[in-house]
C-alpha cells in the first residue's frame, strides 16, 4: 500500500449509459429467443444429444458466475482492499445464477437421457443400489432446489447491501456484508462440490473421485478471475472506469490467474496420479475414455493449453500489467474452461471419440447471449464500482 498522502478524491461514481448500446441489446435478445427456439426444436428432434449439449453450456456457464460469487464473498472475508473498484462487476454477474437456475429446467426434464441411473429400476445392479439413498430423484431435484437456491438468495443480497451503501455510506452494511460472506464461504464450498457430483460427476454414476470438486472449484475460480478482466477491459474500452481501475489491479488479477493456474494443475495432475496409481476399474474406467481415440487430442490440449501455455506467459511480470495481452491469455483461459467443460460431459454420450453437434454450438449461444442481455439491463442500474466503501480510497491508491 503507498505511504503518499490522501490526494485523491473519493468518485462520485460512474453510471453505464445503456442507451449507447440499446442496438447491442437488441441483438443479444433476438439471436438468444431464436437460439432458444432452436434448441426446442433440438429437444425434439435430438433429445439425447441436446440434453447433454445444454448440460455442457449450463455447467460452463455456471462455473463462470459461481466464480464471481466466490470472489465477492473473498472479497468481504480478507476485507481485501484492491478488489473494491472492481467488486460491483463481480456482483453484476454473480446475480446471473438466478437466470441460470431457469436453465437448469431443462436438465431435469431431459433428465432421463442425461442419468443412466434414473432409469435403472432397483434391484437390477448392486452397485446403483447401494448409492439409491443419494442417488434417486426426488433427493436429486431437493438438492438442487437448495444448491441454486443459497446461489440466488446469496448473490442477491451481497448485491443489495452493496448497493444500500452507495447511497450513504453507511458501515452498518460492511458488517453486513461480511456476516453473509463468513457465512457463506462454507456453504459455497459444500454446495458446489455436491453440486459438480450431481450434476457431473454422476453422468457415470459407477466412476467417483473425492477430488472432483475441489478439481471443478479450480477452474471455477480461475476462469472467473480471467471473466473479469475481459468485463473490465471492455467497460474501459468503452469510456468507463478509466481513473478508477489501474494496471495495479490488472496486476493484482493477473496473479491471480497465476495462482490458480497452478492450481488447477495441481488438483488435476493429483487426482489423475491417485487413480492411476491405486488402479482400480471402477475409477480408471473415467480417464481411459478420456484418453483414447480422438478424445486424447483434445485432453492434450487441455492439459498443455490450461496450464504450461498460461503458466509460462503470466509469469512476466510486463504481461500482468498490460491490459491488452492479459486480455489474450484470459480469452484463452476462459476458453480452456469451455474445453475442461466439454471434455468432463462429452464423453458420456460420445465415448468412442469426439463428436461434434451443431446443438453444442445452439446451446452455448442460447444461454451465453441470454446471460450477456440481462447484464446489459443491469449494469447500468447502479455505479459500476462502490461509490461509498469505506475502502475505496486505498483501493484507488492500490500499489503492488
């Protein structure tokens, strides 16, 4: 933190002028009820192959919002100062999971092609029935009631609050703010793990890994970091937060990229190794698939493309203060999380190799365009950083 002495003077915020990209808007909405339209046909036409098309863009999608929320509530929990300036945009886009719990509809309709086990009557396999106390449907929609429900209810209200202070500054709300933060931090753990066995994990309801969720919650994290920087650069490019958001704080998100860059590593390459090493059929059944037939090219990309590319570029430190190549290696990034995505769900329908479908595609336009109309109808509802966090002035003076 710089030791210079107060000269800055507090913002009295910047507003996103929405009438500026009413036409961006228009456009987002048109191809999102047209890809939506085309994805009912798709669940005609192909039910199969798009239920796992829109499970595969619902869980990219997800990962990425979920991740805002984890930041945010990081955020309140280390009573971090740099993130201040840029934490409403976190807010803006953690909210989004409201939108997503809409999407996530159609995975319990087409959920019959999606879960083997929801069609396996009990008593036909020891292995199904020996899990049916957790995996049956009733506890399945249940859990994913109370998921998606801590999501929206949690987002929302760190959004609110943070809002609330803009307009007096009031600490009452900090303390709030923290509270459901503190709170929120252990819930968040346990619900997106549970989440990614449920949702993910149990596709292949004979495979497990204890790890899975800590692996999901990697590149959660990760690819989050990276949205956000892209949000950021964008909001700049247009006009906006130009004195507010610094290359310190592009430096600051750029290590974080880092970080978890590493870690994801770290996480995949340690739950590869145990189930490589202890062998056993009904764990090493999930990377054989992966890594045979046309499925290994794109596992190799993963591997090389999520981390030893990234790795060695954000270790320069004069790439984490340049807006425009970190933008590169967060596109890349956020990409790499698509690819992670496609590689975990993918394979359970098309086991024999890669199979492309125009739905994948459908999908992914349907909910990413849906997701991008209702960010534009709401960002310009408040400032677009907090104008009265009593943290806001060290946040404008941030020095690495």
């Amino acid at each position: 933190m710089s030791d210079r002495p107060h000269t800055l003077p507090t913002p009295e915020g910047e507003y996103f002028e929405t009438n500026r990209f009413t036409g961006l808007s228009v456009l987002l909405g048109i191809i999102a009820f047209v890809a939506l339209a085309l994805c009912g046909v798709g669940a005609a036409i192909d039910p199969k192959q798009l239920s796992f098309s829109w499970l595969f863009a619902f869980a990219f999608f997800f990962t990425l919002c979920a991740g805002c929320f984890f930041w945010t509530i990081v955020h309140y929990a280390t009573d971090a100062e740099w993130t201040v300036v840029v934490r409403r945009q976190l807010e803006n886009i953690a909210v989004l999971i409201a939108v997503l719990a809409v999407f996530f509809i159609p995975i319990l309709l087409l959920r019959h092609h999606l879960y083997e086990w929801m069609n396996i009557p009990p008593g036909e396999e020891k292995t199904l029935d020996s899990k049916r106390a957790y995996l049956n449907f009733g506890f399945f929609v249940a859990r994913a009631v109370v998921f998606l429900g801590f999501f929206i209810i949690a987002s929302q209200l760190l959004r609110r609050f943070s809002v609330l202070q803009d307009k007096d500054g009031n600490p009452k709300f900090t303390i709030w703010l923290r509270r459901v933060a503190f709170a929120s931090l252990p819930m968040f753990a346990l619900f997106l793990t549970f989440g990614a066995f449920d949702w993910l994990m149990s596709l292949n309801y004979r495979w497990f890994s204890t790890m899975f969720g800590v692996y999901i919650f990697a590149g959660t994290a990760g690819s989050s970091m990276s949205l956000l920087v892209l949000v950021i650069t964008a909001l700049r490019r247009a006009g906006y937060l130009k004195d507010v958001v610094t290359m310190e704080h592009y430096h600051i998100m750029g290590k974080w990229m880092l970080a978890f860059c590493i870690f994801w590593a770290y996480i995949g390459f340690g739950q590869y190794m145990l189930i490589w090493y202890a062998n056993m059929p009904e764990e090493t059944q999930y990377f054989l698939t992966r890594n045979t037939e046309s499925w290994w090219a794109l596992s190799m990309l993963l591997v090389i493309g999520r981390f030893f590319g990234p790795f060695a570029i954000l270790l320069v430190r004069s790439v984490k203060k340049h807006p425009s190549q970190l933008c590169l290696i967060s596109a890349w990034i956020v990409f790499m999380q698509l690819l992670d995505m496609y590689v975990i769900v993918l394979p359970a329908l098309h086991g024999t190799g890669v199979h492309l479908s125009l739905w994948d595609f459908v999908a992914l336009i349907a909910i990413g365009t849906t997701l991008a109309f209702v960010y534009l109808r709401i960002v310009g509802n408040t400032s677009l950083f907090p104008v009265r966090d009593p943290r806001l002035v060290e946040s404008l003076r941030l020095v690495n």
